[in-house]
C-alpha cells in the first residue's frame, strides 16, 4: 500500500485554503476600492456647531442667582452667608446643593431631563450654550438673574489604534480635545498601525460620515489638530500581516497533517 500523491497535495492544498480564512480577521471597518468619503475640509466646517446633547447623557447642573455673583465669592474666597434671592430657607438650601460641585442629571430616552423646581423640561439636540440659556431662562421664575453652568460628564471617544488588544475608550473631560492628543492619550498608534490609513467615524443626523487622512507625512497634522467630538471612532487600520499570520494559521493543521502522516508511515510498515 503506497501514498497516493495526488492525494497528499490535495490535502494541503486543502489546508493551506481554510487558513487563509481566517488570515487578517481583525481589519474592522474595511472600506471598498471605490469607496467614498466624506470630505475633510466639510469637516473642518462644522467643528463651531459643537455638541449637541443626546440621550443617555449625564449632566453636571450648576445654578447661580444674580448673574453668578456667588461664583464670584467662590472664586474670590468670600463667600457671603447671606441667604440668597428667592425666598425661604429651604430654597436657599437647594441653591446651596445646585451650587456646590453641581448635582448629575440623566437625559432620559425621550430626550427630557428632571430638574429642581422645573420638572421634566427637553434639552435635547441643543448645544450646551443653548440647554444653559434655556435654563436660565426658566429659572427666571424663581431667581433673580439665574446664571446656569452644564456640563456633559460622559462623553467619550473609541479609539483602535491599530494593534490587538489595545483598544480604548477615552472619556473626553476637555471639549476641545483633538484627534493628536487622543492618540497620545493612548500611547500613539500601534507598531502594527498604519499611519496612512487612519479613520475618523462620526455619527450625523442621516447616518454616518467617514473621513480618512494620511498622518504618516508632516501635511496631516492639520487633520490631527481637528476637534473630536463624543462618541466618535478613531480607527488606525492595521498592517496586513500575511506571512506571521499564514504561518500561525498553517502551524495546528500542518502538526495534525505531520501527525497523521506519521501514522500512516507505521501502518504501512507493519503492513508490509
């Protein structure tokens, strides 16, 4: 009883195409040839829109009475024991607990935030100038001059900077942070990292746009230095790794094909 050549080559040829399968998996976001992306300098355009609050946001409410004189105090250190404009001790106490580092307050799914005093009033889609105009506004009712402070204390970014394992999500305590200082929050961008392919996806009204930019040349640091925004995805598209990837592939089937080849090669010698 012989080997059957045709037998063996087919077998590896058999190998080899399942473990090209699973070869380069970890390339999320792929992008055809022809796709098309949107245009950077319409980006650039946008960035003074800013943020727009979303469900699921968690806001830090701060309210002052006479256009802010008691932040005033704060900062000066001469804070006044004088109860405030509004009248009555249990208004100036919850003044006091608005005032002191700023209580959190969820945007519920309907777009509707439950504050002190107002009840359920809709911040949602507005910037965070607009929500502290609105507000004070409707605490004229209440105070004299309220002066309003927001701000979003979940806002995030997702950052895969091009290496296994090391994806991050980067909370965005600053606004006006950009894409340079989030890759350098998270250590730059992996040894497997493509520079030349990095993309920013962002969530719009209509679905998603996708920006791609070049940062391995002096030229894209302008595109670096742009703003993100929450919930943005910075993807550094990965290197293709055929060689150590096809090898790791090949290596459990080529040690099970070694395996039974060498049974086979005792089977045959007993047999004969």
């Amino acid at each position: 009883m012989k080997a059957n050549p045709f037998l063996l080559i087919v077998v590896a040829g058999f190998a080899i195409f399942m473990s090209g399968c699973t070869i380069n998996q970890d390339i999320l976001f792929r992008s055809g040839e022809f796709y098309e992306f949107a245009d950077l300098e319409d980006l650039d355009k946008n960035q003074s829109a800013g943020y727009r609050i979303a469900p699921n946001d968690m806001l830090t409410f701060q309210l002052y009475s006479n256009n802010g004189e008691r932040l005033n105090q704060f900062t000066a250190g001469t804070i006044s024991s004088q109860a405030g404009v509004g009248g009555g001790q249990n208004q100036q106490q919850r003044m006091n607990m608005m005032q002191q580092g700023g209580l959190t307050y969820l945007v519920k799914p309907d777009g509707l935030v439950e504050l002190p005093e107002l009840g359920n009033i809709r911040l949602e889609g507005l910037t965070i100038e607009e929500a502290e105009g609105l507000l004070e506004d409707a605490y004229t009712s209440f105070y004299n001059d309220p002066y309003v402070i927001i701000r979003v204390t979940n806002n995030r970014v997702f950052v895969f900077p091009g290496e296994a394992g090391r994806a991050t999500v980067v909370p965005l305590e600053n606004m006006n942070t950009t894409l340079l200082e989030v890759l350098a929050m998270v250590g730059g961008i992996g040894a497997r990292g493509n520079a030349s392919s990095v993309k920013l996806i962002r969530k719009t009204e209509t679905g998603r746009d996708v920006y791609k930019m070049d940062l391995s040349v002096i030229e894209g640091l302008d595109d670096a230095n742009m703003v993100v925004q929450a919930y943005d995805i910075i993807y550094v598209e990965p290197m293709p790794q055929l060689v150590r990837e096809t090898t790791e592939s090949l290596s459990p089937i080529i040690s099970l094909f070694s395996t039974v080849t060498a049974l086979w090669a005792i089977v045959l010698n007993q047999s004969n």
